[in-house]
C-alpha cells in the first residue's frame, strides 16, 4: 500500500513504523479532509477517516463488495479458499447469512455464557497461583479457542491446530503484495489443512447430525436450498478466522487499554458492572478490526464527492471511532462512555448494515468473561516486560499484540 499526498495530507498510517500506533496518523488524516486519495498496490482508491461517511457507505446499498459482479478493484486474497458470506452481496449474501442466522441463534449463544466465565475464572486462578500470565496464549486463546470449538463442534486436541490456522488464513487476508512468499505458503498451507480438516468433520455431520452449529448449518434449509460443501467450508473458516483472532485481539488490547489508564482499571476494579460498558469502549477506542472495503455499485456520492460504478473505499472504522464530531474527547478511554440512560453513540467495531457481524454477542460474552474475570481475581496486576517491547500481528485489518506478558498478585 502506498501513500498519496493531497493537499497537505498523506494518509500512511499502513506503513510498519505506525504498528504501534497508528491513531496520530487518522487523526490527521481526519482533520485535513473526509476524504483521502491512496493507492493500494498500483490501483487508486480512496480512504475514508470520518464516522458519518463510513456509516452511511456501510449501511448504504449503492455500495457493496462487488467480487461477484466482476467489478471491485481489491483483488480478493486467499483465492485457494472458498468464499465466505462476508464478502458476497445479495442475493448470495442473503440467503447464506438467513442459514447461518438460524443456527446462530440467542439461545445457542447464551448458552455457551456459564462455560466461557468457568474456563476464563479457571485460567486466571491458575495464572495466580503462578504469579504470572501471558494474556494472548494463556487467557484469550485459550477462551476463544475452547469456545468456538465448542460452538463448532471440533475436539479440545484440535484448539492449537485451529489457532495455528486462523493466524496464517488472517494475515492472508491482507493484499498480496504486503505479503512474503513465505506467507503466502504458510496461508496457502493452512487453507489446505484447514479444509482437509472441516471437509470430514462436514461428512461426519451430513451422515449423522448434531447439534452443535456445524451440524446445524450442515441440515440447515431455506426454501430447499442447503449449504454446499464449499459454503459450509466458507462459513466455517470465517466463524474459525473471524471468531477466535477477533476475540483474542478483543481481549489483549482490552487488558492493554485498562493497563495504560491505571484509573479506569481501578474504576473497573471498584465498578465490575461496568464491564460491559469496558468492553463497548474498547471497540471504540481500540478495535481489533481496523478497517473494512466497499466498491461503488453505482454513481453515487459522499462528502461531496462523486464516486463511479467500480470505485473503491477503505473505510477506517478505527479513525471513525475517534472522530470528535461523535465523540467527546475521542482519544480519552472512559470505560463509562457506554454506561447509563445515555450511551455514546454506537461504534462501528462489528460494523452496522447487513454485513454487522454475527459473532458479536458472542466475543462480547469472551471479553467480558475474560477480562472480567482478570480484573476482579486480582489484586495486582502489571506489564512483566517492558512497554516499548510489546509487539503487533503483521496484519493491517487485523490488530493485536504477539503477547501480553503480566505479573499478578
């Protein structure tokens, strides 16, 4: 991805030296213009910072994925692996998304709460009983792997491979270009395994049905029509991809939230039924999805500007989180903006429009179960490393750290 400068402005907050924080960057690029010329790879897009133009381009049906329709000028990454609902539009969007909605259900979700706050209780007394914890792979993989291999269906002994899989599908999922050979044959690798593995589960299900969600979305029927193989492979590499790195980055930049603002963690401490306005916030101020793609279906315009069929956005819903024309004091993190009779505005963390996303209620239940429980075990806790050695995925949509290594008493 290369910067375009316009006017004033050059919108580089892709470059690696902005990893660590990249929010100085949207906030200038905000500030200058709505709108900001880039080229990704050698096709010119166009970046959007604000809050009101990236809600209403994603809730807008002049603009869509347009894979189908031959008409995206973002080339889709991962050509090795069937595609899932998330980048299809309707029809096909529709009628996936109404499958999956009938499994996914409230009931099948809640039900999954009491052994997502057991497991995240357990791991933590463990952590204390050691004094030390690493909230990436000893807290919030080891939750959202166990939880969604439980929605799923998928042995405990198969947690590490789905982990190993979903790291290497993620940061497939950035351009081609940002990416090394050696990931590209890590991520055309884990595809293969991944299938391989789901493709027998999916026979299994087919032949003798569950009720766990594989086995439901594999009898699953809308006016006759069933989930092939390929979409169920689809869908269950999203749930997989989407469902664990989003929850596990969810939880490490929450803990890390709280961590760098000592007094909203005392306030959490003093407060646990502020938790869930905790987490809201940090989809906010921090999420672990950065940005998503449109394509122009047809003419249309935003913020004065005109787009045609086949132009393409990068929506930073990460720099509309911080947009100061919705949000006061943006770039404060107040673990009490989304508590009470008036809530801050809703945040675009799982997006809004047809394509918000599914697992949300779920990886709300994982990060307040695990930070949650983190919190209030605990008397103490602290970085058991230095700060400046904190390291993030490669992944540009994806944002998370490596590892979160914390001292607890």
């Amino acid at each position: 991805m290369t910067a375009v400068r316009a006017g004033q402005v050059e919108f580089d907050a892709f470059d690696p030296v902005h990893r660590a924080d990249p929010y100085p960057v949207y906030r200038r690029v905000r500030e200058a213009a709505p709108l900001c010329p880039f080229l990704l790879g050698d096709v010119p897009v166009t970046v959007v910072t604000r809050y009101h133009d990236c809600e209403t381009i994603l809730q807008s049906p002049d603009w869509v994925h347009g894979y189908d329709a031959g008409i995206s000028p973002f080339r889709e990454g991962n050509a090795t692996a069937p595609r899932s609902f998330l980048r299809m539009d309707p029809p096909d969007h529709t009628r996936l998304r109404g499958l999956v909605n009938k499994a996914f259900t409230p009931r099948i979700v809640g039900a999954l709460a009491p052994t997502i706050h057991q497991l995240a209780g357990r791991l933590v007394d463990e952590a204390l009983a050691a004094g030390t914890i690493d909230v990436i792979h000893g807290l919030a993989a080891p939750v959202a792997s166990a939880t969604i291999g439980h929605l799923l269906g998928v042995s405990q002994d198969a947690g590490a491979a789905l982990r190993g899989w979903a790291l290497a599908i993620a940061r497939g999922t950035d351009p081609d270009h940002l990416l090394s050979a050696e990931e590209i044959a890590s991520r055309t690798k884990a595809t293969h395994d991944f299938q391989a593995y789901f493709r027998e589960l999916i026979n299994e299900r087919r032949l003798r049905p569950t009720r766990d969600l594989l086995g439901l979305l594999a009898s699953a029927e809308e006016r006759g029509d069933v989930l092939t193989e390929a979409e169920l492979l689809g869908i269950s590499s999203l749930l997989v991809v989407a469902g664990m790195e989003t929850s596990i980055n969810f939880i490490g930049n929450s803990v890390l939230s709280l961590l760098r603002h000592p007094d909203q963690l005392a306030a959490l401490r003093a407060r646990p039924e502020l938790i869930s306005s905790a987490v809201e916030e940090v989809l906010r101020y921090d999420p672990p999805t950065q940005f998503t793609l449109r394509t122009a279906h047809t003419g249309t315009e935003v913020a004065g500007h005109t787009f045609a069929r086949g132009d393409g956005v990068v929506l930073v819903s990460a720099a509309a989180g911080r947009d100061p024309a919705v949000y006061p004091d943006p770039d404060h993190f107040d673990i009490t903006r989304y508590h009470g009779p008036q809530p801050a505005r809703r945040h675009l963390g799982f997006s809004v429009g047809i394509h918000f996303c599914l697992g949300a209620p779920l990886a709300r239940i994982e990060a307040e179960a695990a930070v949650g429980a983190l919190v209030q075990r605990t008397t103490t806790m602290s970085l058991a490393t230095d700060a400046d050695s904190l390291t993030y995925l490669p992944s540009l949509i994806h944002r998370g750290l490596t590892s979160l290594p914390l001292t607890l008493s």
